[in-house]
C-alpha cells in the first residue's frame, strides 16, 4: 500500500466560497498557486480554481507561472519574485505578469517591453523583504509612471496577529504610496490579511494557505490528509528499545508498530518521541526517532492492528502539527515529499 496523501476538493471548494463570502463585493479573488499550489499539485488545483471562477493566480517563478499556462489558457498570471529580464521572452511568450520589485527591474521592463506587455509594482510598505519603497518610489516616479501597470500591491507583515497596529500602518502607507501613482487595481491581502476585514481588501484579495486547510477557522475544511502504511506491528517488553540511539525505552510491554513515512516526506525529526499519528481521533505516539523513510508508533490502545494510520485528525489539523513541529502550516504543506501519491477526491 503507498503513502497517500489525500486531497478533498470538495473542501478546497468549500475554502473558495468562504473567501468569496468574507471578501467585499467589489473586490475580486485570486488565489495563489505558488510552490507547485502549495504541494497539491498545479495542474490539477488550478482548473478546479478556475472552474470556481478564479481568474487570477500568482506563482513565484516563471517556470511555476509557465506551469500554470499549460493548464489555464485565458487566466492572468502573476510572477511573484519579480521580473527575470534575463529570461524575458516567456514573459511574453505565455502572456505572463511579471511583479516589478526594484526601479532595475522597471527600467529593463521598459527597455524590452515599452509600453506591449502588461506589467504589475509591489511596494514595500515596511516588511523590507521585496518591492518599492516610499524613497525609491518617489525619486524615480516618472520612471514608474511610464510602465503599463495593471495591478499594484503589497504585502502584510504581522497579518496572522489581528491586534498588530502594524497591520493598519502598513495598510494607510500603501493607500498613500498608491494615490501618486496611476490609477490601477490595488491588492494588500494574502489569507490572514483577508481576514482582517474589508477595510484591507482593496481591489483584490490573494489567498493562499487559507485555502489549503492551513489556517483553523469555522468557516474553513482541511483539505488533506495523509494516509500512511502499516508496514510491520511487534510487541516490545519493559526496557527494550527502539530506533536510531535507543532514544526510547519502553517503560511496560506494548505494541509498536513501524510505518512508511519519514523526513523525506515531510514528518520532520522535530517530532521523535514527541509526535504522533491517528487512527480516528485515536492518537498513536511515536516512539524513538523519525527515520528518513520510517516511523514508529504505540498502538497499543487500539482496538486491531490497523492496516494504516492518519497523520491528522478531526481535532489535529494542519496548524496543529505545525505548531507541534515548532512551525508554520506553510512549511509543513510544501514539504510533503513527491514520493507521497496524490490522491484526488470529489
């Protein structure tokens, strides 16, 4: 049996229309795909974005936006990481929009493209990672004022803490830094910044994570579920050990039971002797270390030798195992191993 990781678009559809509902009427949304969307897989999440009625998606690289065109022919396509100008052509090729992030990249935007290619700004409104800031932006307005601009945005910082008073501040410098330049659609918001309230949607609202079941919320479904093989159950007596060091020692007779999942796939070393895997809400510790391509757990409390256990349940969700592995449902989606099956279900 294969290590599967289970993929609901029914829930995925449910994450869209919850956006949808908590986005004000005149703002449009878009989901972002980047990181091969998030670990579930492009080619199959961006048709059923689009089928939703998504029009515009944003990646990080060209090579991700590429992938993106050979599955949607008509929808606006965003490149987040700015504009490769020494990779132009597919730009124009697969009709892509490069996010302009530095007055260079602008100036060789318009030096290949003038005025024939549609183009987008990011403005740095304090989180200092990407984009135009209020001095770079003003000294070389006219500059920017020659570029075909369809979209302008930024990016919060501290979005998932809703009484951060960066949140508002970064919000007026990007209503400030927007009025002196052309009129053009305005985006601020990625998941957590949509659900600030539509005082931060502007024109366009960017979820990404949100969408994938990785923010817990009532309105929103956990969109996977990894189902992982049962390879070997024994039972070990008081003081016999188990895994990598001999990090654990049992303290009574138990059943242990060794599953294919490891690092490579994404269950982080974070997690020996502190983690734990399902059956139902049943959990199952795990025992010594997580391996490269191995686990091993207590199933002692359960009622059979199962023949595969779950790595989330209905109360452990994705944010729930991010916060056990000292991270971010982010990190946790992306690093799911290609070796895990994709399995799609309505």
């Amino acid at each position: 049996m294969p290590l599967e990781l289970h993929i609901s678009l029914a829930n995925l559809h449910n994450n869209l229309r919850f956006f949808r509902q908590i986005t004000k009427n005149s703002a449009e949304l878009s989901a972002v795909v980047k990181s091969n969307a998030y670990g579930l897989g492009i080619t199959k999440i961006v048709p059923e974005m689009e089928r939703f009625g998504v029009k515009s998606f944003f990646t990080a690289t060209i090579s991700e936006a590429i992938k993106v065109r050979s599955c949607s022919k008509h929808s606006e396509i965003f490149t987040l990481n700015g504009f490769d100008f020494l990779n132009a052509k597919p730009y124009k090729e697969f009709n892509i929009i490069p996010i302009i992030n530095s007055v260079l990249e602008a100036q060789k935007f318009i030096d290949t493209f003038g005025q024939t290619q549609r183009v987008a700004i990011q403005l740095n409104t304090g989180m200092n990672r990407l984009g135009l800031n209020k001095q770079a932006l003003f000294e070389n307005l006219d500059l920017i004022k020659k570029l075909p601009i369809n979209l302008i945005l930024s990016h919060l910082a501290c979005a998932d803490d809703i009484y951060s008073e960066e949140n508002t501040n970064q919000r007026n410098l990007f209503t400030e830094l927007c009025q002196g330049l052309p009129k053009a659609r305005q985006s601020l918001s990625a998941s957590h910044g949509a659900l600030l309230g539509t005082e931060f949607h502007f024109d366009m609202v960017r979820p990404g994570v949100g969408l994938y079941g990785g923010i817990k919320n009532s309105g929103l479904k956990e969109v996977i579920q990894i189902k992982v093989p049962v390879l070997q159950s024994f039972i070990i007596n008081k003081n016999m050990q188990v895994g990598y060091n001999f990090t654990y020692k049992a303290t009574q007779k138990m059943t242990v039971a060794t599953l294919a999942m490891g690092y490579a796939d994404g269950l982080p070393r974070t997690l020996s002797n502190n983690g734990k895997l399902f059956y139902g809400n049943i959990p199952c510790p795990i025992l010594g270390r997580v391996s490269m391509d191995l686990v091993t757990v207590d199933i002692s409390n359960l009622p059979k030798i199962p023949h595969h256990l779950y790595l989330f349940s209905s109360e452990y969700e994705v944010e729930d195992f991010a916060k056990d592995c000292k991270t971010i449902s982010h990190e946790v989606l992306v690093n799911f191993g290609e070796r895990i099956r994709r399995v799609y279900s309505e």
